[in-house]
C-alpha cells in the first residue's frame, strides 16, 4: 500500500517524517497541505489532524499525526536500516534529545530566530530584535543541552543515525540559515561537526526547502 505523507515541503516537522522514510528508501507520496495558506483549517485537513497540523501519515488504511510516533512508525513498519538505537539507555536519550528539541527548541529556533530572521523579510518586515534577544538565550540552553547529551561519535545518539538526528536536521537546517543561528552554532564544535557531516547525506539535501 502506499505511503501518503500530508504536509507542506517548508515544514519541519513533515520533513523530519520524509527524512525518516528517504532514509528506510519508503516510497511516499508527499501531498502538499499549506498551512501558512490556512490549508490546516479546512474541513478536509480537520478531519485528518484535530489541530490542523502537518506532518499527517497515511498507510494501509492507518492514519497517524504526531511526528515522534510517525517516524516511529516508519522505522518499524518499514525495511530499511534501523532508525533506532539497541539498548534501553541509548533509546531513552533518543527520546529525551526529540522531546527536548519539541518543548524547548522548535520554538525559539524556529518560530522566533528563524521566522524573525528570515521569513519577515522575505515578506517585506522587520525583524523584532527584542523578540530575538530573548529567544537566543533559550536556543543557546537547547543547544548546549544537546551536545551535552551526545556521546562524542558520530551522530546525535552513537555511531547510527537515530530519530535524534531526523530531529534536529530541520530545526538546525532554519536556525544556521541566520546569522545569529550559525554564529552560536560555532560556539559547539560537536554539534558543528556533526551539522557538517550529516549536511552530506543525500535524504537531507534531498529534503532541503528552497525559499526562493
Ligand atoms: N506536535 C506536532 C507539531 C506539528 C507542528 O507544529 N507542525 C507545524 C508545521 S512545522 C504546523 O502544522 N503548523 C501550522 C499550525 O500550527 O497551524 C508534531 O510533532 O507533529
């Protein structure tokens, strides 16, 4: 059966769900939903996702929203080389680096930094320095976390990739795309490291959003 995947290419999350099934080699049929357009609050979104969100996934009859669980799935559903670590500590930090990235830094790296930095402009606005004064301390602690957490090879989670890396591809991916973002990645040279090496992979430059 096919793969539907709901959701807009500029997403984060949809992409982490892409990159989980590019990784496996899942075929998958991405169908554009464009939330910024308000696409999420239409009727026929609403009936897939209760709060009009991306990424939605579809297979086999199955509907599942909320991307932690759907990349899940697709490293359990799918062939393909495991997404997740074997032993219950290395799976415990896999979880706690997603759920970090989800209650601490999708927000201010994204929403804030990013959006301030980047989408603002590109549709005629200023930024809001105050907004961004405020956030860059809360990326600073997100990102210090994390390379906290990282055991010193080469991924996020040991020497495979995991879910953790799928993560936080899209969020760095925006947040480096600012100079503010790419001057406090600097300043983590494990994490630099490994943003240099995991660029490489083809599931990720595959993925890139282009912004025009
Ligand atoms: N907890 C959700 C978050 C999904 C989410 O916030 N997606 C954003 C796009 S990256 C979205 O749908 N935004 C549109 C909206 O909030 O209306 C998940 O993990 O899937």
């Amino acid at each position: 059966m096919p793969v539907v995947l709901y959701g807009p290419a500029y997403s984060t999350y949809t992409r982490t769900a892409r990159l989980a099934l590019e990784e496996k080699g899942t075929a998958y049929d991405l169908r554009e939903v464009d939330t910024l357009a308000g696409d999420g609050q239409k009727a026929e979104h609403l009936a897939r996702h209760p709060w009009g969100k991306v990424p939605v996934l579809e297979h086999d009859g199955f509907s599942l929203y909320e991307t932690v669980a759907i990349a899940r799935y697709v490293d359990e559903a799918f062939p393909g080389p495991a997404l997740q670590p074997a032993g219950a500590k290395r799976r415990a930090r896999m979880a706690q680096v997603c759920a970090v990235l989800d209650h601490y830094g999708w927000s201010p790296m994204v929403i804030t930094v990013f959006v301030q930095r980047v989408v603002v402009p590109m549709r005629g606005g200023t930024p809001d320095a105050g907004v961004i004064d405020e956030a860059m301390p809360r990326c600073g602690r997100v990102l210090a976390a994390i390379e906290g957490l990282m055991d010193g090879q080469e991924f996020l989670i040991g020497s495979d990739l995991s879910l953790a890396d799928l993560h936080l591809v899209p969020i760095l991916d925006y947040f480096a795309r600012t100079e503010d973002g790419r001057a406090m990645l600097s300043r983590h040279p494990r994490l630099s490291t490994w943003w240099e090496h995991i660029e490489q992979r083809p599931s990720v430059a595959k993925t890139r959003p282009n912004l025009g």
